[in-house]
C-alpha cells in the first residue's frame, strides 16, 4: 500500500478545539459508581473517588466531561442529588432499570471534576421537566449568592458559584426510547424556552440543543432543520451522536466508520447552515459531537441494555462493559481524526463513556483499573494535537467496503503549534494485512528532527482482536516505531498493517 499526505503552511481548518478530547460520565451501570466514585475502595480518597481513576483520567488528557446523562437525565431530579447524603432520596431510574442511590450528585461531580482537572457540561432534564428546573439549576451552580437556589448552594458547603459554563439541553430527545420523548417542534419550542430563561440567570452560558441521537433516525435532518429553526438565536452549538461497531465480520467497513463519521459532519453542518441563510442570521452553529465511541450492540448479552431490563432493580449493575481490541483502536483513532479535520465547526466531541461504560478505562469494584487499546490513541492525541489543524490531502490507495465503498487505507489529520514549532501526525493503516508505505510532503516547512514515533498495531503472536484485560492490562499499547525520517519537509515512514501511529 501507498499513500502521499501533503500539507501546506499557509493552509489551515482552525485552531484545534480544546474540547474536542470531551468525555462523559453518565449515572449509567458501573460509570459513577465503582467506576469514578467508589468509598471503601483501597484508592479512594476522603471524598471516595478512586485515585487510580482519577490517575487514569488525567493521563487520557480528557478535557471536559459530560454529566450526568445520557437517557438518565431525562428522569433525572437535580435536586435529589445535594445536601447531606443520607437526606437523598433512593429512586428508580428507568433509563437504564436501576436503582439510583443519589450518594453522588452535583457537588461531588463538581470536586471530582476539580481533581481531574476536567471542564464541566452539564445537562438538564428536558424529558419529564422543563424550563423551571433547568433555570433553578442554573442559578444554583451559577449565582453568586442571595437568594433562595444560591444560598442552599453555600449552605451545602460550596459558598463560591461553581461557573458551570457548558449546558446541554437534554439528551436525544427524537428517540421514542427517551423518557419524556418529543417531536421536533416540541423539543425545539422547550428547548428555546428552557434556554432562554437559563440565560436570563446567567448570560455568560454556552448551550447545546439536541440533535438527532444517530445519522439513522428516520428524522435525521428534518430533525434539525426544525429544532434549528426555533432555537437558532437561543443555542450555540447543535448535538451529533455516533457509535460504530463491527458487523458480520466485515472488518473493512468497520475500519472506515471514520468516512460515515465525516459525511455525518458535514450533512449537520449544511443543514444549520441553510438554517441560518434562511433565517438571516448572522451567527453560525457550531457542533458538539458528544456521545461517540465503538459499541458493540449484543441484544443477547447479559450487560445489554435489552437484557438489563429483565434483571431486578438494583444499584449499578454491569451494563455494556465493552472490552476493546487492536481494531476498535485503529477506528477510535480515525474517528478522532475525523473530528479534528473539522475542528471548524466541531467544536466539543465527548468520548462516551469515561469508565466501565463503553469506556477507554476499566476499574473493577475493589479492584485495579487499566487501560483499554481505545485509551491510546485517546491519550495521545490529547496530549499532541496543539496549535493548528491543517488541512490534509490524502492520496492513497483504497479499499473497496460494503458500507461505504472505496475507502482511503491510509487515514490522517496534522496539526502544527507555531509556539512550539512541533508538528503531530496521526496516521492509521486501515489494512488488514499489508504495510503501507507513507510519504509526507510538509509545504512550506523544513521538518528536520523527528522529536518521538509510536505505533499501536497487533502484537506479535496474536491477533487484530487481542485487547487488555484484568490479566494482561498492558498487552496491546504504543511501541516506538522505527524507520521514520524527516528531512528536507518531507517525512517518509512504513505503517504496520492495521495499525495506528503518531
Ligand atoms: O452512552 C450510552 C447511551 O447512549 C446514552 O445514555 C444515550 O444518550 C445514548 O443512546
């Protein structure tokens, strides 16, 4: 395999998006609890938040988290999760057939994230409440003090706002599985309202109104159209949701989810657009893509969500605690590729979930916490997509796929940090079992030192389906990849066969 990637100084998409490495943590199976939160555990600190987790978190580089849900939020009271613990109300959530012990509310979430260092978005129930709820909450977390939510914020030991900046205006609400499910002229009615009165507490927030839960709603488009055209004034940023997995074995598709992820992009775009020039506004729409991950849908599986419904209600079950492999990296790190090229006009992407959930970590209930192969490519690009996402011409050779034909083997996005004069390229080898020849051709620059190459690829003896586990939490992880020169602006290196590198 061949490919050529060229770039060119004077061409750039935008600044990388410093929300774009998002993550979510969801009161969804073992997330929050034994997942993040866990007293009792040998790594919990005073507050019960595990240590390892926290460790884990910060090396993944996640820069904002989504919270609390996901479909919870839609049958989610606020308030039942603040003041003294013992005080909170024990509830069935429907969502997902649990029972919801409230030990972990807004106020842990708020430390917790502080530790981690993390940004805070935070949804609001548009399911089964509306407009007074989302306003209170936001005087709550956002209003200095001196009134009825303010100062039970104090009483309840936090006296300064938390400035939580970042709203999302419920969660999928097109889906008939949504408590509190609306059509789009509905939602795009509450969702104006409910923002507006949230602004009128506070008009520093950012919102984000609902897009369709996935690209395959019988609505899509229309969808947004409509929700668009009610909140266009009201709303900065409009919602995209996206899980890939591998079906019947048709591997090659699998590996080119990134080109559904791109079209799925740019369709969401245009339609705010149109939005926009019918409407005469001036602002544009900015999208945050915050659910998206690999999922493996397995109705039959005893942590599915369709069989988690049969189970009898108790406290956070194990609920698609799905275990990764060498190819789910290679897509993961495609899909982030995909999202960085349109760091224009994607400007927040969460990886759903943090942990235990669909999730880059895993932590077992008094037990160790490790990284999944997903964490990797992750981490890495957190750590090292900085400054400037150029824009990337790919000429490679292709694969024919079913789900999206000819498809390119070759993936890549760049980015430059003038500050630092460093340059991040993140390549991945879609095929499964040639090595692909990569030259690099850098306009306008004189790459000379090559500062670190790493690869993650199938390691020796074992197969594209070899992950970590409990046992072998290290089994699948980067190795440095030898052979790469940079001279004269040009790069050439080999990429392994299904592999993914930086
Ligand atoms: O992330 C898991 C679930 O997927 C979320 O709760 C929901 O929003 C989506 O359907």
């Amino acid at each position: 395999t061949r490919a050529r990637i060229s770039i060119d100084r004077e061409f750039t998409v935008s600044e990388v998006p410093h929300r774009l490495f998002g993550s979510f943590v969801e009161h969804m199976g073992r997330c929050v609890y034994t997942g993040i939160y866990e007293p009792g555990h040998p790594e919990a600190d005073g507050q019960g938040f595990r240590r390892d987790v926290l460790a884990l978190t910060k090396e993944l580089g996640a820069t904002v988290v989504r919270y609390p849900g996901g479909n919870f939020v839609s049958g989610y009271n606020w308030e039942d999760g603040i003041g003294p613990v013992a005080d909170r109300p024990r509830r069935l959530d429907g969502a997902w057939h649990t029972v919801e012990s409230n030990a972990f509310g807004l106020h842990e979430f708020v430390d917790w994230s502080r530790k981690a260092g993390t940004e805070i978005m935070e949804a609001v129930n548009l399911g089964t409440r509306g407009v007074d709820a989302a306003r209170e909450i936001v005087e709550y977390a956002n209003h200095p003090g001196g009134t009825r939510w303010s100062d039970l914020r104090a009483k309840n030991g936090h006296k300064d706002p938390f400035n939580i900046k970042l709203w999302c205006l419920g969660n999928e609400m097109d889906g008939p599985w949504q408590i509190g499910h609306k059509t789009a002229h509905e939602y795009g009615r509450l969702a104006q309202e409910a923002a507006k009165a949230m602004r009128l507490v506070d008009p520093g927030i950012e919102l984000v109104a609902c897009g369709s839960s996935n690209s395959g709603m019988p609505t899509f488009g229309d969808w947004e159209h409509t929700v668009l055209t009610h909140t266009y004034e009201e709303v900065d940023y409009l919602s995209l949701h996206a899980y890939y997995q591998e079906q019947d074995g048709d591997a090659a598709s699998f590996l080119a989810s990134a080109v559904d992820m791109d079209h799925f992009i740019e369709s969401v775009v245009a339609t705010a657009d149109a939005v926009r020039a019918k409407g005469r506004h001036k602002k544009h729409i900015n999208l945050s893509f915050d659910e998206w991950n690999v999922w493996y849908s397995r109705p039959g599986d005893p942590d599915s969500p369709e069989q988690v419904t049969t189970r009898p209600w108790q406290e956070h079950p194990r609920v698609i605690e799905d275990r990764y492999n060498v190819t789910d990296a290679v897509v993961v790190g495609t899909l982030l590729n995909s999202l960085l090229r349109h760091g224009d006009r994607v400007k927040i992407a969460n990886q759903a979930q943090l942990v235990n959930v669909i999730a880059p970590i895993l932590a077992e209930p008094n037990g160790p916490a490790w990284r999944q192969t997903i964490f990797h490519p992750f981490a890495r690009m957190a750590e090292l997509a900085k400054g400037q996402v150029m824009r990337t011409v790919v000429d490679s050779d292709k694969v024919e796929t079913a789900r999206f034909g000819d498809t390119d083997l070759v993936d890549a996005s760049i980015t430059w940090n003038e500050e630092t004069g460093r340059m991040a390229l993140f390549l991945a080898n879609r095929g499964l079992d040639e090595a692909a020849e990569v030259e690099v051709r850098l306009g306008g620059f004189d790459a000379g030192e090559l500062t670190r190459a790493e690869v993650l690829d199938v390691p020796t003896g074992l197969d594209r389906f070899a992950k970590n586990t409990l046992e072998l939490p290290n089994q699948v992880g980067l190795r440095p990849l030898t052979g790469v020169t940079a001279a004269g602006g040009q790069l050439t290196l080999t990429l392994p066969a299904l592999s993914w590198a930086v």
